[in-house]
C-alpha cells in the first residue's frame, strides 16, 4: 500500500517566509506557541479570508511537519483536496504534488500573516516589546481573532 501521511514521514520540512520572520518571533514570544502552531493559526486565517499571497523568499522559520498533531495534518491534507492540488492516492508519493501542496499551505499562512502584521503589529513596535507590550498585542491578536471569527467560515 502506499504511504499516504508524507506530513507525517519525518523527512518533510517547511519553511516560512522570510518576509514574516517577525511575525512569527513576536507571536511565539508573546504566546510561547511552537512554529507549527503559529503556521497553523495562521494558515486558519489566511484560509478563512479565500485568498493566497505568496513570497519573494523562502528562507523564515522552519518546522519539520511531523511536528503537526493528526488533526492539524488532517487540516492541510483537506484544504490540499479541496484546493485539487492532492486529487487521488498516487499524488501523496508525487514530490512535485507534495511541494505544491507545501506551496499552497505557506500561501495562506502568507495571507495570514500579512493580515495579522497590518491588522494586529501595525501598532506595535517589533524590536522593542515589553512583556506589558506583547500581552496587549497578544489581546488585540484575540481581539482580532474574535471579531473575524463572527465571519463566514472558509
């Protein structure tokens, strides 16, 4: 039978956009969430919105995607169906479909985190966060979250 988990295989690694760097540090400073997390969440929002951005690099934070709990895997293996980027069983041992379909993941997490720097960062200043700083920008972040979730979901 064919491999049908390559997120779970070990070996898959994805890299975010090196244009969100900060992003990601200042949510996991403020959070204490892991990479993957953050790409998930996101990716969550991103998704939500419908739209994909993608990057001038590729060179951000990392995360192997075995790292991915089953259900966050499953959430990416759904969205790569429902995107036809993933469309029979064959495709799961396809490396040009598996970085496709790691493209389209890092694109909407890139619209995630474009929103979350223009919606949520704007206010803040990156370099210099206090712990008072990162846990109001932490709540403007759930604030944010809260409000959009009152929206259609994707």
């Amino acid at each position: 039978m064919a491999e049908i988990d390559f997120l779970n295989n070990g070996t898959q690694v994805i890299v975010t956009a090196s244009e969100y760097k900060d992003v990601y540090n200042v949510l996991r400073d403020a959070s204490g969430l892991h990479t993957q997390d953050i790409f998930m969440i996101l990716l969550y929002i991103g998704t939500h919105t419908g739209h994909k951005m993608s990057a001038n690099s590729y060179d951000g934070k990392q995360f192997r995607t075995s790292y991915l709990t089953k259900k966050q895997a499953g959430v990416l293996y759904g969205l790569a169906f429902r995107d036809g980027v993933i469309k029979n069983t064959e495709d799961f041992q396809d490396p040009r479909v598996i970085n496709a379909a790691k493209t389209l993941f890092n694109e909407y997490a890139n619209q995630g985190a474009s929103l979350i720097q223009n919606k949520v960062l704007n206010d803040f200043d990156l370099n210099s966060m206090n712990k008072s700083q990162q846990t109001e920008m932490f709540i403007s972040l759930v604030e944010y979250l809260l409000s959009e979730s009152k929206a259609a979901p994707f």
